[in-house]
C-alpha cells in the first residue's frame, strides 16, 4: 500500500511539475496576460470599489506572484535531470502554495462579515427606536464593541463631529425627520444594531453587526473622518453636546409632550380650534423662539436639550399650559385643541414670553434648529417592576432596582395599590 501512494505521489509530482515548466517556457505570453488582467481588475477595484473586485484582483496578483517566484526559485536549479528538476519545482509549489491559500483563508475568515452581511432583527418591545440616513460623515470617532447599556449589550459609538444627510428616526407612532443636513456634535451613541456601507482599504463594503458582537474587523480599517452610506441603526440611548437640523419634522399619531421651563416667541400667533389629521387642535406659528430646559416625551423616548433656538416654527396642539405676564399680572392660561385660545394672549406682547409651558403636540415642524446638550433616551422598565425609566425617575425610585426600598414589594407593585415605594414601613 505504501509503495502505491509513493508512486501515484511521484506520478502526481511529475505531471504537476511538468506542467509548470511548460507554462514557464510559454512566460512570454503568460506572464503579460496575468499582468494585463491584474492591472484591468485593480481598475475596477479603484473606480467601483467592489469587495469581489478586490479579491479578483488579489487572486490573479497572487497568482502571478507565485508563478514568477518559483520560476526565479527553481529555474537555476533545473538540471539535466528531468525528474529532479520536477521534484524541485513541485517542493517549492508545496510550499509556496499552502502559505497563500492560508492567507487567503484568513483574509476571508476577517471579512466574513463584510461577505455575508446578516439579516436586520425584527424590532420588539425593547427595541423600537430605529434611525436612518442616506449619509453620515463622523470625525474624531471610535466604535466599540459589547459594552453594557442599561441593562443591554450595545455598541457604543462615539464621535466629536457627525453630519448626517436625509436623517429620519422611527419610534413606535412617530417619526422625526430631516431631508437636509444634520449636525451633531459631540456624539455618544448606544445601539443594538448597525448596517452600513463604508469604505476600507479603497473597497465600499456592507456591514452588519448586533450589539452583542464586535464590529467586524474591516471597521477599524475604516479611514477618520468615516463615510458611511445607507445607514440603519436600532439605538437605546443617545447624547449630543449640540445638534443643529436643517428642517426637523416631527409627526405623531398618538400626541406627545413637550415641555419648557422658558420659551420666548417672536414673530407668532396662537389660533383654532382647527382639524389636523381628524384631530381637534390649537395652532402655534413662531418665527423665531428660544427655549429653555426642553423636554419631549414620545411614547418612552425622551428628548431632552439645555437651550434650543427654533426658526418658522409650527405647532400642532391638542393641549397647552403656560404662565405669562399680562400687563403686569402673572397668569396661567390652560386650554384643549377643541376650545378657542384663552383672550388674554391677545394682551401678550411680541416677543412674548411664557414660563412653565407643556404642550401635547402630533405635529412640529421647525428649520434651523440649534439644540445643546440633546439627549435622547428610550423609556423601557429595565428593572421589570411594571414601572417606565421615566415613571421611576419622577417618583424617585431606582430604575435598575425592582424594590427600591427593599421591602419585599416591588416599587410597580406599591405604586399600584397606593403605598410608598421609597417608605420600607409602608407596603
């Protein structure tokens, strides 16, 4: 039996072998049309910067390679004896060979991801606040892998300037949209899914990836500033030092709430009942307004922001209350979207200020946004005490703790039936 593998061996060998030196001695005519075809596919690579371009190019480079190295290896070796040269000639292919199919593999191991990008997760209870954009320019950035967000594994993106083309956010009934140029700077990003396409190494590639995953490794080859396409995000959280919207569109099928410790109206008009969508509600025109201390509460995403400056603002409400100064008198005002705005804004002067200001909005629709310190949050109960990270926030419970007083009653469970949460006597 040993003897019959050693023959077909040295059979194989001496074919193998054989064919190699009559290519070899062909060289003249091989040799261009490998380099011709590996200069046509590094074209194609450059200009369309497609992954497959790139390891065509790759293969037939490598190719070549290997063919001309144990050419200029053997070809000095080759002796009046045939079978010696063959077996010189097919020793060194036997290793020159397997040391390449080895990088390869393992070139293509790393880009698996970027070869086969995975399916986007469905959305759940926990996951239904979905960004999108068709561009997303981000300087001075880093991406990392499996970090723990409030109870989940995220990806956590970070990034000192980010521009963002055709941004649209989806949560639940809503959707806030900018079809311009939005910009953020001072970026802190937790997601539990990204799909993108971007370039490394001059290849435009797709990628995938969940937050319980690292990126793929194709990402940190990724040039600074990094140009993304196509983008999809699920986010959990989110925070921006400054964010300034082109045009920012805000519509909801089920109304929101806005808040403000402060809000200054130039240039405005305060007028209904109107119908917007079936729906009774007040209309707000401001031309220019500046607020202080915002809060937006969407269906369990809050947004947040220090300062806010507004342009050609439009408010479709359905509830609104506000303190103002009329003449002199320090005034409440509160009306529905079926009711006629209260007469005494007509003694509000221009530019008017109104203090302590909640409006329950389906629509807002404003240009030249500028917000600092922006923050968004997803409202989910991360402790499963029935009660929403917000709900917890205002009674003063522990959001990651189910029983915050440690009574042996959970806080959703107090809050229910009518005891204190936060009183261990009173349960």
């Amino acid at each position: 039996m040993g003897n019959g593998l050693k023959e077909k061996w040295s059979d194989f060998a001496m074919k193998f072998g054989m064919g190699f030196l009559g290519m070899w001695n062909k060289k003249h005519i091989v040799f261009p049309v490998l380099i011709a075809i590996t200069i046509i596919l590094g074209i194609w690579w450059m200009t369309a910067q497609y992954l497959w371009a790139m390891f065509f190019c790759l293969f037939f480079a490598i190719l070549t390679i290997i063919l001309g190295l144990t050419g200029l290896i053997t070809m000095p070796m080759v002796t009046k004896d045939l079978t010696k040269t063959v077996k010189v000639v097919t020793a060194t292919l036997g290793v020159i060979i397997p040391v390449v199919v080895a990088i390869l593999a393992f070139t293509f191991w790393m880009l698996w991801p970027v070869l086969f990008v995975g399916a986007e997760p469905d959305l759940n209870e926990e996951v239904e606040f979905v960004m999108t954009f068709d561009k997303a320019e981000m300087g001075g950035y880093s991406i990392e892998g499996r970090v723990e967000y409030r109870g989940q594994m995220t990806t956590y993106i970070r990034a000192d300037e980010v521009k963002l083309w055709n941004f649209t956010q989806y949560h639940k009934n809503n959707i806030i949209s900018d079809p311009g140029l939005t910009t953020v700077k001072g970026l802190d990003l937790y997601v539990t899914y990204v799909k993108s396409t971007g370039i490394a190494l001059g290849v435009k590639s797709a990628t995938a990836w969940n937050g319980d995953e690292n990126p793929p490794f194709v990402v940190s080859l990724m040039a600074d500033p990094m140009e993304m396409w196509d983008v999809t995000m699920h986010v959990v959280g989110i925070g921006q030092k400054e964010t300034t919207f082109e045009t920012i569109e805000i519509k909801s099928e089920v109304p929101g709430t806005i808040k403000t410790s402060e809000t200054a109206m130039e240039g405005w008009s305060i007028t209904g009942p109107a119908e917007y969508n079936g729906v009774n509600m007040t209309s707000v025109i401001v031309d220019k307004a500046g607020v202080v201390d915002l809060i937006q509460y969407y269906e369990g995403l809050t947004i947040t922001a220090n300062l806010g400056n507004l342009t050609n603002m439009r408010l479709n409400c359905t509830h609104i209350i506000g303190t103002a100064d009329v003449e002199g008198m320090v005034t409440t005002m509160e009306w529905n979207g079926t009711e006629e705005p209260p007469w005494l804004l007509e003694m509000l002067d221009d530019p008017a200020v109104m203090t302590d200001v909640t409006m329950d909005t389906i629509y807002l629709r404003s240009e030249d946004v500028v917000l600092e310190n922006m923050t968004q949050v997803l409202e989910m109960d991360y402790d499963g005490d029935g009660l929403s990270h917000s709900e917890e926030v205002a009674l003063g419970t522990d959001p990651l703790i189910k029983d915050s007083d440690g009574d042996g009653v959970s806080d959703g469970e107090e809050v229910a039936s009518g005891t204190d949460p936060l009183d261990p006597e009173n349960h």
